[in-house]
C-alpha cells in the first residue's frame, strides 16, 4: 500500500512540476491537470536562493512559475490588485465527483509581487489523506525548484510542529491557514516578502 502512495506521488510530481519547455499558456478551457508521466530531473535554483528573486519583476517570476510546472495565467489587474492565477491541478482523479484541487496564485502590483499562494481545495465529501501529502509535496518542491525556503517549514506547520505564522530566512514571511464552508475545506499556505525589521532575527529557519 506504501508503495502505491509514493508511486502516485511521483507521478503528481512530476506532472505537476515539469521543468523547462512547458510554460505555454492553458488554453482557455483548460481545468485541471492529470498525473501522466515520470520523470527525474535537477532543481533550477531559479530565484537564486532569495526571495527577492521571486518578489522583485512579475514577469520574470512567471516565467520562472511556469518553467517549474506551475502552468500560471497572465499577470492582470483584477479589481485592487494584480494577479497570476494558475490552472488547478488535480491530486485525486479529475473526472471523479468530488476531486481534490491544489492552486496556485501570486499577486502584487504592476511592479511586484508580494505574496504568493498555494491552496488546497478539498470538497467535504473527500477524505483522501494521499492527496494532502500530495499537496505537501507538490508546494515543497514548487519552492526547490525555485530555489527558496519555506517549504519544510511550512509543511511543518501543517502539521503543527511549527506555529501557524512565521519569518522565514531570505525574505519572506509565511502563514497557514484552514477554513470549512458548507461545501469544502481550504487550506492556504502564503508566502509574503517580508517588510525589514531593525535589529530583527528571522525566527525561523528552514
């Protein structure tokens, strides 16, 4: 059974985070990604090891999201803010009834981002813990291949060996936070660029 969970891993993971040479955009009609093929490949250290590489130029940062799989939207303006939504990606089967959906946004001005977004979107009906472990994996090696922290650490969270809210070294600051409508649960993991703090120490490493 252990071995079929991290085979079906593997395979989300690498569908999910393909690297170079799939950054077209989704056709318009497009809704969520299915696992298809394996494949190993070697992280990018796209931003450099600091956040400020993810923050500083949007469109830069989108190509970057898209050379890792992410598959992002074009960077817009909707209502206060700019944004990049990506195409969902799906940790349990697409055609199923209740799928579980991972999500992708960054957001900030028309100069920079500030805050970028992974959410899990689990329909109340669904009980399928592969799928958060899934979601775990797929947001820590998203981080990899981008080449940040943040991603142990917030898994850490997750599961509460590490507080809800916290600094993280190079840049940015992370939050986890659950909620339950009627309908789904949602949990969403930020990272937002860190405003400076004199004399301040990151209180978390990753």
């Amino acid at each position: 059974m252990k071995s079929t969970a991290v085979i079906r891993t593997s395979i989300m993971l690498s569908a999910a985070l393909a690297v170079a040479g799939c950054s077209g955009e989704p056709a318009a009609n497009e809704q969520a990604a299915a696992p298809q093929t394996s494949q190993t490949f070697a992280s990018p250290n796209l931003a450099g090891g600091s956040w400020s590489g993810v923050f500083s130029d949007p469109k830069t940062s989108i190509d970057k999201f898209g050379r890792i799989g992410l598959r992002p939207g074009p960077y817009e303006k909707k209502g206060g803010e700019w944004r990049s939504e990506a195409v969902p990606t799906a940790l349990t089967d697409p055609s199923a009834t209740n799928p579980v959906m991972a999500h992708f946004t960054a957001s900030g001005d028309e100069k920079a981002l500030n805050k970028v977004e992974f959410r899990l979107v689990e329909p109340q009906m669904a009980n399928d813990q592969q799928a958060r472990d899934q979601f775990d994996a797929w947001m820590k090696q998203a981080l990899s291949q981008l080449g940040v922290t943040g991603g142990d650490t917030a898994v850490k969270a997750i599961h509460g060996e590490k507080p809800l809210v916290g600094k993280l070294k190079a840049g940015a600051d992370y939050a986890v936070v659950r909620t339950t409508t009627p309908t789904e649960r949602r949990l969403t993991v930020t990272f937002t660029e860190a405003a400076p703090i004199s004399g301040a120490t990151d209180a978390t490493t990753d």
